[in-house]
C-alpha cells in the first residue's frame, strides 16, 4: 500500500505539476505611512466599524491610520507613549474595536466609545 502511495504521488507531480503548482501571486507593496519610525507592532482590524481595515501601529506612540476604503489612510494618534505591543480587541462588549497596548512595565487600554 505504502508503494502505490509513493508511486500514485509521484505519477501525478510529474503528469500534472502544471494543475499542482500554478497558482501564481503576487504581493504589492503601499506605504501607509513613512513616520512610523521604529515600527515594532502593527495589526490590523475595523476599528471604526465602516468595514474596511483599518491599521494600528505601536511605536513612539500608539498610531491609528484610518482607511477611507479607497487605500488612502489618516493617521490618529491614541497614545504619546512609546508602544511596544498593540492590538485590537472589543474588551468592553459593547460591539466596537478597543485598543491594548504594552510599552516598558505598563499595559494600557484604549476604550474605542465610537
């Protein structure tokens, strides 16, 4: 059983690696912003609930860059202390993206009331 496996395997990589291994991408690149100096998080989730991504950066400060839908982001700052960790979450329960955030010996949280 062992060897019609191996044998079925390899039968078809050689007859159809065209069918196995063509799926093609590619990945663009967008800068969102070019201030974020030092970027040591970044994640993304719909923080103002208009459903489309939104990106959240952790550096010298908390930043929020706001997506209009249309890849053109306004920059928000939710916080003046440098970031090492940042995510968004609905910690509250009240349907909307919250905001945590780490920085050195601190953790904070960032109630979204949108």
């Amino acid at each position: 059983m062992k060897h019609v496996l191996i044998s079925f395997l390899l039968f078809t990589t050689v007859i159809f690696p065209t069918r196995i291994f063509s799926h093609h991408y590619s990945i663009i690149a967008h800068t969102i912003s070019d201030s974020a100096h030092e970027a040591r998080s970044v994640s993304a989730a719909d923080i103002d609930g208009d459903g489309d991504m939104d990106v959240l950066a952790g550096h010298n400060n908390i930043a929020w860059y706001e997506n209009d839908g249309s890849e053109s982001f306004t920059t928000h700052t939710i916080s003046t202390s440098a970031a090492s960790s940042v995510y968004a979450v609905d910690l509250d329960g009240d349907g909307d993206m919250d905001v945590v955030g780490s920085s050195a010996g601190s953790v904070g949280w960032y109630e979204n009331d949108g």
